[in-house]
C-alpha cells in the first residue's frame, strides 16, 4: 500500500528528532565534563591558597619571633646606643647568642645580623665586621635610601663571612631601634633551599605542580622543572604581604586527558549520528520532490531564452527556479509600474510648465485628458494660480539633497491637501529650486468676493506650513482665467508678486498687484534724497535719520522690486563710502565690512523692509559714532601733544598724574587717557615710568649719585618705589643696571 502525504513527511522528520535527541545527549555530556573541569580547577585553588597561607604564615612568624625577640633584648638598643670600647664584649657575645637561638629556633631562617649606621659595623653570628669588609654593602646601602620599609626581598645572593660559595636567599630589614629608628637594621635571611623543602612536603609531585616567582617576577621554586611532561596552569594567588605569585596547576593533564578522551569519543558519535540523520533526509526528500520536480520541468520549459543567455543547467534547483520565476515577475512588474510613474511624473511636469510659459497650448486639452493631473476632474469655469517662494535660501541649504527632496514633495502634498478640504481641485509642480506653483481649478465663474476668499487660503496654507514644518514662504495669488490658454497670465501675475516681497511683506500670503507694472526703475527720483542723506551725514547732523525714513517709505509707497531696492542701496552705501572714505583708517575698515558676507549681505537676506531698516539704521549708526569720534580726535590731538611735551619737561614733578593734567589742560583724566592711548599706543602711567626709567639710567651711568637721590631727582618719593617700577620696566635693579655697566 502506498504510503500517504501524512506519512511521508512523518518519516521525513523522523531523522530530525533522533538528531535533535542525540545532540542534547551530547549537550549533557559537556556540561557534566566543564562541570568537572570546573571543579578541579576548584579544588587546585584551594590546594594552592592552603600553600600560599602556609608559607605566608610561616615567614611571618619567624618575622615576629625575631621583632619579639629584639624588642624584649635590651642588648640590642644598647648595641645602638655604645659603640666601640664603650659597648663590652659580654653584650655582643650575647646578642650572638641571641641570634644563634633564632636560627636553630626557627628551621627557615639561614641567618641573622645586625647593622649600626653610625661607624658601618655589622655584628653577624660570627663577630664584628666592618661593612664594607663584606658582601653585603651594596644590599644595606640600597635598603637605606628606600624612604619606606618593604617587606621580603627578592630572591637574591647571599655570601656569609668566611663562605667560599653564595646561595639564594629572600631577606627581611627592619630598621633598628623599632618601630621606626634610624640607627641601624636588623636583616633576617631566609634560605631558599629550606623554604623549597617546606613548599616541597606540602604538593603532590606526581599529579600537580607549583611555581612560586618573587615581587621581582624571578622564578623561586618550580615543581615541574624536573619532569618533562605536559602541564596545565590552573591557578595563580598573589600573596598580598609578601608580593610573591603562586602558580599551580595539573602534571602531565593526566584527568584532563581522560575527559578529553571521552570528550572526543561522543563528539564522533554526535557527528557520525548527524551524518547518518543528514543523508537520510537528503534520500526521503529526492523521493519527496519528486512530484514538484516533474512541476518545475514544465515551468522551466516555459521561461523565454534570450540569445545571449546561457542554456539551462541539464539538473537545475527546483526551488531555485521557481524562486527565479516568482522574482522575475514580481521585478518586471514592479519595474514597470515604476517607470509608468516616473514618465507619468515627467509629462506631468512639462505639461504644466509648458501652460505656465503660455507653450505647446494647441493640444492641451488632450494633454490633461490623458495625463489626468487632476486625477478624475477634468471640467473646470476658471483656474487660478498661486506661486509660492522659500523666502531665505539658507533654510534649504542646511538640508541634504535627499531632505531637500523629501520636504518638497511634502509642501506639495500639504498644498493639495489644504486644498482639498476647501472642496478645490490643486495640481503643484515645483517651476525652479524654491519656487512652488499651484493650479487650482474652479468649478464656478469668480465673484466679487473670490479674490478676498482667495486671499484667506493663501493666508491659511502659510500659517499652516509656518506653525507646522518652521518653513517660511511668499505666496502671490494671480488673477483667475477662464481658459487652459490663458493660465500663463495668471502665474505672471503671481509671479510678479513675489518679485516685490520687500515692499509687500512676508508675514502674510500677499495678492497679485492690482496696476501695471512701471515701465522701468525712474532711479533718479531716489538719488536726491541719497545726496541729502550723505551730506547730513558728511556735517555731523542728525537728520539723516529722517531721511533714511524717507528713502524707505518711498521704497514701500512705490512698490519697488526686491533687486531694485538692493541696487538702490548699494548706490547709497557706496556714495556714503566715497564722501568718508580716507578720513580715517577705523572708517575704511568699517565700510570694508559692508560687502561680502556683510551688511550688504544681511540686506539681501531681509524678510521685509522693517528688518532692512534695523540693519541700516544699526550700522549707520554705529559708522556715525565711528565717524564723529575721529572728528573729535583729530582736535585733541595737538592737545596730546602739547601733554606730551609738558610730561617730558615736568617727568621729575611727584605729583605728576592723569589728575594733574586734567587740572592742567581742563580735559577728564579718563579722556585724556584714551586720547593718549589712541595717540601714542601706550597707557599714561607705562609712557611716565619708561621715561623716569630712562633718565635714571642716563643718571646711573654717568654719575656716582646714590639710588635714594636719582629717585628724588626722576619724581619718585622714595628708593623702594624707583627699584620696584624700574625693575618692572628693565628686568633688574638699579644696582644691577650700575654694577653691570661699571662692573
């Protein structure tokens, strides 16, 4: 009997859970083996901590047996306190005997000596010794210039007195009286070879090892050293008091090997199960597909063939081919709705430039009955034209292309849908880079009230893109038209308006000018008002004021462009310039200021004409200041210089000051102080003391004079004051100045 669908792909999945099971029967296997991993490694750590706590603790009782010992000795602090014939024999023999008891007390401890600093002597289990008669003067002269004690040394090499050979010891010095005396040290040696012995009764040589390395990182003991056989470092402990690492870990990895041993039998099993699972699958599925395969031939044989693909494979991928086939259509489909858009989208585009330039109009009609702009609505009384403009470019420049894109097709769509809910039909194309124009069919002839209602939905799709994407714009609204081929004179109309934003504002939608445009700029009705500001600027009189108001206000009454109101100011900045230019280097450099990226350039990107009255009104200001200050200053500056003559006459006078001359000349000592700044690039009180200072150097070298009356004779009331400004000015005293020029 044939077997069902349903049982096919049973015994198809069948393989999988056997698969599935024995991976998880491998998962468990490895976590019980890093399980005992783990614990060895645990237990190795508490092995090697017990080993470092030994040794730590053994050295640190031989430490304080011999603190004990010393402190409780007193003759040793006499050994400090007398010296030479003073100290007896008996004392030292005791002392000797002292440590001598240490020694045989204390198995870890090599040997002992002590160490006077006054005389260099060393009284070692041997006798008396002079330092330098020793190995060890170098060791005590290094632990004398360590400003703190440190505790055990690094392994080091160590030849007593009267030894033929040196060996490895670690060595305590404390310094003598204790706690923290200066007369001496006493030096506990510890041989490596007994703490060996001590580390060796302690590890099990056959299954782990131990390494021990001083603060220094030298290798003191290993336990592997004498066994060739692989290791593995398990654990490391820092010993904290004594600075040495301990490291230990498994001889030869004997446990880790038979882990790993069992590790790699069940990894072969798990691979040699998922292999078998794998080939399974690979069968049940090729009978499986057998049927689709027979599906897919026939579809195969009915995809096209260019002539300059490659034929079929004789065994193609099933599934691969069906995928290839269902992408294929969907990415021709999907290609050319896409391009059906895109020129959709461009004969939309030249169609509504062509009726807004007023060309190609004999087939409009036909135009728009295919192209549908209006989507569904194609009968319409009479159409009307909006033009909208960015009103500053810096607004767009700051965005990415992409961005830029992405906002302009959104104040499309915002426009049409704005639009909409007032139940009008809005076709929008963006004519240039910032200007917007919009092609509103209506279904009824205007009345009277329609340019005012026009107006308000200008003034609401402005508020609404103000308040709700921060984007500025200048609408103008054209006058409606009842044919396709007179719609180009209502986007001129609306076109036009943008050309007079200044005059017109930008805070609110404006509307199409309701007269004629004036056959050119008349410039010359402008010029006399520009010669009659200059001149009241040129007399220091305030009425230019009032003129300015007068150039603005006949900008806005006249209605001019935006470009002629820019050229008209630019004339009257550059007649103003010329009329002061020369005067004065502060004035040149304040009309330099006026071109590129300067007033001229903030005009430019006013809003309105208010804004542009501002920035006037501010600058000339300030260049009025400018100018009127150099007036004055040119006045006051034979006056400095009569200041100046009187200073160098009168330097000697005591009392000379900014308060001296104000009296003296009736001028503020503030001014006067700015003016001689201006004049001379310097402060008053640094012009006074430089001259002081180089009469009195004249004074210095050429007479014998004391400095008390070379300071009476330059103006200073006392010798301190003269010595503290001339030193300020020259570098050096006064008696410097005279010993270095009359040595």
């Amino acid at each position: 009997m044939k077997r069902s669908w349903y049982s096919r792909m049973l015994f198809s999945y069948f393989p999988v859970f056997l698969l599935v099971v024995s991976v998880l029967i491998f998962l468990a296997f490895m976590i019980i083996t890093e399980l005992s991993r783990s614990e060895t490694q645990k237990a190795n750590y508490i092995s090697t901590s017990y080993i470092a706590d030994t040794v730590e603790r053994t050295l640190s009782d031989a430490q304080f047996s011999v603190l004990d010992e010393i402190e409780n000795n007193y003759a040793y602090n006499d050994f400090f306190d007398k010296s030479g014939a003073a100290f007896p024999d008996d004392r030292s023999y005791e002392i000797v005997q002292s440590m001598n008891r240490l020694v045989e007390r204390i198995s870890l401890i090599d040997s002992i000596y002590i160490y006077r600093s006054k005389d260099r002597q060393v009284l070692s289990q041997s006798g008396y010794v002079d330092l330098d008669l020793t190995h060890e003067a170098a060791y005590i002269d290094q632990i004398s210039q360590q400003q703190v004690q440190s505790g055990w040394s690094p392994v080091r090499m160590y030849q007593p007195r009267n030894a033929k050979a040196e060996y490895p010891v670690v060595s305590l010095a404390r310094r003598l009286p204790i706690p923290l005396g200066s007369d001496g040290y006493i030096v506990i040696n510890i041989s490596v070879y007994r703490l060996e012995r001590l580390v060796d009764g302690l590890t099990n040589g056959e299954l782990s090892f131990v390494r021990i390395k001083d603060s220094a990182g030298t290798l003191m003991y290993d336990s592997s050293q004498a066994s060739g056989d692989d290791i593995r470092k398990l654990s490391t402990i820092q010993a904290e008091s004594l600075d040495w690492t301990f490291e230990s870990g498994l001889r030869a990895g004997r446990l880790f090997d038979w882990i790993s041993v069992i590790s790699y039998v069940w990894i072969v099993i798990g691979l040699v199960t998922i292999s078998l699972g794998v080939l399974y699958i690979i069968y049940i599925t090729r009978r499986n597909y057998r049927p689709i395969k027979q599906l897919m031939v026939r579809i195969q044989a009915l995809q096209p063939h260019g002539k300059n693909e490659p034929a079929a494979a004789a065994n193609p991928d099933e599934l691969a081919l069906m995928h290839t086939a269902l992408d294929s259509l969907v990415q021709l489909t999907t290609d050319y709705e896409r391009e059906r858009y895109e020129n959709l989208m461009i004969q939309r585009r030249q169609l509504f430039l062509d009726i807004m330039g007023g060309e190609r109009l004999k087939d409009v009609q036909d135009r728009l009955t295919a192209l549908d702009p209006f989507e569904g609505t194609r009968e319409f009384d009479a159409f009307v034209v909006f033009a909208a403009e960015i009103n500053t470019a810096d607004e767009l420049k700051v965005l990415s292309r992409q961005e830029q894109n992405l906002l302009k097709f959104a104040l499309t769509h915002v426009i049409s849908d704005l639009m909409a809910e007032k139940q009008l039909q809005a076709w929008s194309e963006w004519v240039s880079g910032q200007r917007l124009a919009v092609l509103i069919g209506l279904r009824r002839q205007p009345s009277e009230d329609s340019p005012q209602q026009l107006l308000e939905l200008a003034k609401g799709c402005h508020s609404w893109i103000l308040d709700n994407l921060r984007l500025s714009l200048t609408f103008g609204v054209g006058h409606s038209v009842n044919r396709l081929q007179d719609i180009h004179l209502s986007y001129t109309a609306a076109a036009g308006v943008l050309s007079h934003r200044l005059s017109l504002g930008t805070e609110i939608a404006a509307v199409h000018m309701d007269r004629q445009e004036e056959p050119g700029l008349q410039s010359y009705k402008y010029f006399d008002n520009f010669t009659r500001l200059v001149r009241e600027f040129r007399l220091s009189g305030e009425n230019w004021r009032s003129r300015l108001e007068e150039i603005l206000s006949s900008f806005r009454k006249d209605r001019l462009k935006d470009e002629e109101i820019y050229m008209l100011l630019e004339v009257m900045l550059q007649a103003l310039e010329q009329e002061l230019k020369g005067i004065s280097e502060t004035l040149d450099r304040q009309f330099a200021l006026t071109g590129n990226g300067g007033l001229q350039e903030q005009i430019r990107k006013s809003k309105d004409l208010e804004e542009i009255r501002e920035l006037l009104t501010g600058w000339l200001n300030e260049t009025y200041h400018v100018y009127v200050s150099v007036n004055e200053l040119k006045s006051h500056r034979v006056m400095i210089k009569e200041v100046k003559h009187y200073i160098e006459g009168n330097y000697a006078n005591p009392d000379l000051s900014l308060n001296h001359l104000s009296e003296r000349f009736q001028i503020s000592g503030k001014y006067a102080s700015y003016l001689f700044k201006e004049e001379f690039n310097m402060k008053f009180v640094d012009f006074l003391a430089e001259l002081r200072v180089r009469k009195a150097k004249e004074l210095l070298d050429n007479t014998q004079d004391s400095i008390q009356d070379i300071a009476l004779q330059i103006g200073y009331a006392n010798a301190i004051t003269f010595g503290r400004v001339f030193k300020r000015v020259t570098g050096m005293t006064p008696g410097d100045h005279r010993k270095l020029n009359h040595p």
